[in-house]
C-alpha cells in the first residue's frame, strides 16, 4: 500500500507567496455573521467588482472610456464613462448574490430591491461606484466606497424604509482605492484590515491588520479654494493651524485623501460652503461607511458637531459636512466648532 503521508518538502524560500487572501480573511470572519457563508459571499462580490473596475481604470485611456457621457446622474453631475462601468460591474457582481436585499448607488435615484427579507433578502449594499471619478483623466486615485447594512425589518412600503438606517448599524464598510496600487480596506467591526490586489494571481492578499491612526498628525485635508465661504469657525481653525506648522495636503478624490488620512493620520475636512450648504459628501455610501473605518482605526468622524455615524438619515442621497481622521486632529476642529471660533 503506497504511503500517503504527504512529505512536507524543505522550505525552499522560492515558494514567498502572501496567500493570507480577503477570501480567507472573510471565511474566517463569517462567524461573526451566522457562520453560513451569506457574508463572506458579498465581499467576494465586491472583490470581484473591484477587480473588474480596476482594470477598466488602468485601461481608460486605451478604451477610451475617459470622459463625460454628455448625461447627468440624478444629482445634475455630469455622469463619466466610467461611473456607469462601475456601477453596472457592482450591480451584477452583488444582483446575483442570494442574501442581497438591496442595493442602493449613488448612481441610482432610488434604491433597487433585489428581493425581499422573505425572500432571503438579508443585506443592504449602499456605494459609490467610483468616487472622484472626474480624476481618472489625469491618472489621479479614484475608489468605490460600499457600506453593508442588515434589511432585517419584514414590513416595508419602499426600499428606502430598509436602508436609511444610522451609520451605527453597518456591520461591514470599506473602499477600494485604484492607486498607485488597488487597495480593498475593510471593517466589520473589529478593526480595519488592509489588502492589495497582487496582479501576479488577481488576488487581494493582507497586507496589514487592526490598523490604528496616530492620535495626533499636523496634516490637514480641504479645498481652501473655498475658505471665503467656509462657516467662520472653520476659518479660525484654519488660522490656528497656519500658525502652528500644519502641512496641507489636498488630492481632491475622497478615497485616496481618506486613506492618506488612515495611513499616515491627520484630519479630512468638507465643511459647509456657499454651494453646498450641508457639505457636498454623501451620507449613506461616503461618510457612513468612511467614518466606520476612521472609528475603527481609533479616529472619530463628525459632521460639524454631531457624530456621523449617530444621524438618522432622512433620504438616500442626503449631504452632510465631513471632519474625520486622528482623534486629536478632529478634537482640535471640533474645539472651534464648541467654542464659538476660538481655540
Ligand atoms: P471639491 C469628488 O468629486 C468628490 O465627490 C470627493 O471624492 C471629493 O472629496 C470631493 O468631491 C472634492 O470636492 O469641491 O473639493 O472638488
């Protein structure tokens, strides 16, 4: 009778693959999640998404998928090529996933129902298919941002009803940045993982796990452009950090000025302005789930004075101000918000 024992061969070091893979991270994170597979095949949607989009990203130019489509989306913004590619790609990668409820764009005026809690509908998906997308004509980094909330309530006249739920009830939320590199960051609320596409087998592999902002970082994030029409307390602020050494830094793609924000810490600021007079950032598929990962990393998230994550929204594609990142970087803005300007 042949010996099966499997003779583990001399670790040649030749065989350096990270294959810790978002796979194997979300399998092992199921549990949390009722252990029946449901979760982890929502991620592996989105995983795949990803992969689809940053390739479509990588090849703009050579497709020619760069530009506007001559069409607005259902905020008056100019739709891109490439914003309907990347909705389309999450749509089918998500629609045939058997636990999803609905799934709620930015590209969409109202939510579509995929089916309903009877019919196994147990997840809500809300997403930015490709935030920053107007970047992607100079190579800048664009992402997608998806926030995972449970459609668990059985009674309901309209999808609405099943996903305008607070921030404090996602149980998953991440971005994937087409950067230098594709970067999937996750939470599912027990910290923030962070993985990278590696292209050698199309796979996303770990590449940090729990990671935690400094507390304190002299970097802040906003379009001073639009410093005149910034509520008088934000420009207080401003001058308090001119004075004190701070480095501005400002790419103008949510995504990629987010995760600066998570790698090297600081603070990322959209506060009121003339135009946008509740902030321009979206709740449910921008702040929301960017303020999960910021909490999670140890920073805070706030909308002027209120927690992000506390609002109860009203309306699928409602604004709001954003200041999320350190947890002193924020304290510091927040000083000025509470103190009538001063410091
Ligand atoms: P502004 C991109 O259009 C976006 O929605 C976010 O990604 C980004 O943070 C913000 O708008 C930039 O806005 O007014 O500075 O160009």
């Amino acid at each position: 009778m042949p010996d099966y024992t499997v003779t583990t061969t001399r670790y040649l070091g030749f065989a350096d693959q990270n294959l810790t893979t978002l796979q194997s991270y979300i399998l092992a994170e199921e549990d949390d999640h009722g252990g029946t597979g449901d979760f982890s095949w929502i991620i592996s949607g989105i995983s795949l998404a990803g992969r689809a989009i940053a390739n479509k990203v990588r090849r703009a130019r050579i497709d020619d998928v760069i530009g506007g489509l001559d069409s607005s989306n259902v905020h008056g913004e100019e739709q891109q090529k490439l914003d309907i590619i990347a909705n389309e790609f999450i749509m089918r990668c998500l629609g045939d996933r058997a636990d999803i409820g609905v799934l709620a764009s930015e590209e969409g005026e109202t939510p579509t129902i995929i089916r309903s809690p009877k019919e196994g509908g147990k997840y809500c998906v809300a997403f930015d298919p490709l935030d920053g997308s107007s970047n992607i004509d100079v190579s800048v980094g664009v992402g997608t941002i998806f926030s995972i909330l449970k459609s668990d309530h059985e009674d309901f006249d309209d999808a609405e009803q099943l996903i305008l739920q607070p921030g404090t009830k996602q149980v998953a939320a991440g971005y994937i940045l087409y950067g230098s590199s594709v970067i999937f960051v996750l939470t599912t609320g027990h910290g923030v993982d962070m993985f990278v596409l590696d292209p050698a087998i199309g796979t996303f592999v770990q590449v940090a796990s729990k990671l935690k902002m400094p507390d304190e970082k002299k970097i802040y994030s906003i379009n001073e452009a639009y410093y005149d029409k910034f509520p008088a307390e934000y420009q207080n602020y401003l001058q308090w950090a001119h004075k004190n050494d701070y480095s501005a830094r400002y790419i103008g793609s949510m995504v990629a000025d987010v995760h600066r924000t998570l790698v090297k810490g600081g603070v990322f600021i959209y506060p009121p302005t003339g135009v946008h007079r509740k902030g321009k950032l979206r709740l449910m598929y921008e702040a929301n789930p960017m303020g999960f990962i910021m909490e999670q990393a140890g920073g805070l998230a706030y909308a002027d004075t209120d927690r992000i994550m506390d609002i109860e929204p009203e309306a699928l594609h409602q604004r709001c101000s954003v200041i999320m990142g350190s947890k002193g970087e924020v304290e510091n803005v927040l000083r000025f918000l509470r103190n009538g300007g001063e410091s």
